[in-house]
C-alpha cells in the first residue's frame, strides 16, 4: 500500500474503533483492493485468533446490542446525521442561508411571548430584519424569497400574550380623585 493510503485508513480504523489497537491491525492486513489468496486468508484468520486470545474482542462498546434501526426513510445520509448528533450541531446550520432566515422568522414568531419586554420584542425583530437585509444585499444560494418580520404584528402577538391588567373596581375610589390637602393652607 502506498503511505498517504495506508496513513488514511490507520486514522478511520482509529476512530471507528475508539483506538483498539488489535481491531486496527485486522482492517489493515492485506492489500486495499486486491486479490486475496489463501495464504493471505491464512494470515488473517490468525491474526483474529491471537486477537481472540489476548482479549481484544471482550467489553467492546456496543457487544450484544443490535445495530440502530434506520427505518425505511434511510437516505445513504445516516453517517452525517449521527456525526451531527455527535458533535452536538443542529442540522439546520446545513440549510441555505434563506432557509436559515425563514426557519429563524418561525422560530421568533413562536417565542415573542416569552419575551419579557417590547425593547425585547423590537430588538430581536431588528436583529433579524438586519440580517435578512445583508443576505439581500448579496444572496448566496438558492433564490428564495425571505420576508422582513413585521414589528407591529410580533408586538400585538406580545401584548396578546400578556394577561390583561386587572379592571379598576368602582366601589374603591382611586387615590388620584381624592383631594389632596394643600400644604400652605392655614389650620384653624
């Protein structure tokens, strides 16, 4: 095997098998896409005996278990989706840039209710009109349409959101209508 082709496949085996010295030697016995003949057959299957042996095969992690369920729905793309998983990354940072901003204008018209200001309401709405404004400014990928977010309307959603305050009780005067004894008046 030539060197670049041999350093390659000692990194794969090393991270597909969480750095298990015995299970590296096997994949990498032999010729990459050669021919087998019996005495290299020979030299495998010993090699996985003297694995045997000394225990490389025990307390692997996932022996006994059955291998993960894909589903029918399995696209070819299942590696990218558990290397995602992983690494702890959303697939939506693979999206299209205007399907990024569309999927984050949802996202802001479900969660104005817990906002906890309308300064907070207005900035996360600037925010993201700003940054649909510089993806205008220069669109990269598919030519897809992204609204500004209207700021009136993610406000009406805010206030409807906010218990209505209480209504003034009339049999309790307010303290504003009350008269107000005047400081400079005179006691008699």
């Amino acid at each position: 095997m030539e060197d670049g082709v041999d350093d390659d496949a000692e990194g794969l085996v090393t991270d597909l098998h969480d750095g298990n010295e015995a299970l590296a030697d096997l994949v990498l016995v032999g010729d990459v896409g050669g021919t087998e003949n019996s005495a290299e057959t020979d030299d495998r299957q010993e090699l996985i005996t003297e694995a045997e042996d000394r225990g490389a095969f025990e307390n692997l992690p996932g022996a006994g278990q059955p291998l993960p369920n894909r589903g029918e729905a399995d696209d070819g793309l299942a590696w990218l989706r558990d290397k995602l998983k992983k690494e702890g990354v959303s697939a939506d940072e693979l999206l299209p840039t205007p399907l990024k901003l569309r999927k984050q204008r949802q996202r802001l018209a479900e969660s104005v209710p817990e906002l906890r200001s309308e300064q907070d309401v207005r900035d996360a709405v600037a925010e993201l009109n700003h940054r649909i404004m510089e993806w205008r400014r220069i669109p990269l990928g598919p030519p897809i349409f992204v609204p500004l977010v209207n700021e009136e309307e993610m406000l009406g959603r805010w206030r409807d959101a906010r218990p209505a305050p209480p209504p003034a009780d009339p049999s309790q005067p307010e303290a504003a209508e009350q008269p107000r004894p005047r400081w400079w008046r005179r006691r008699r």
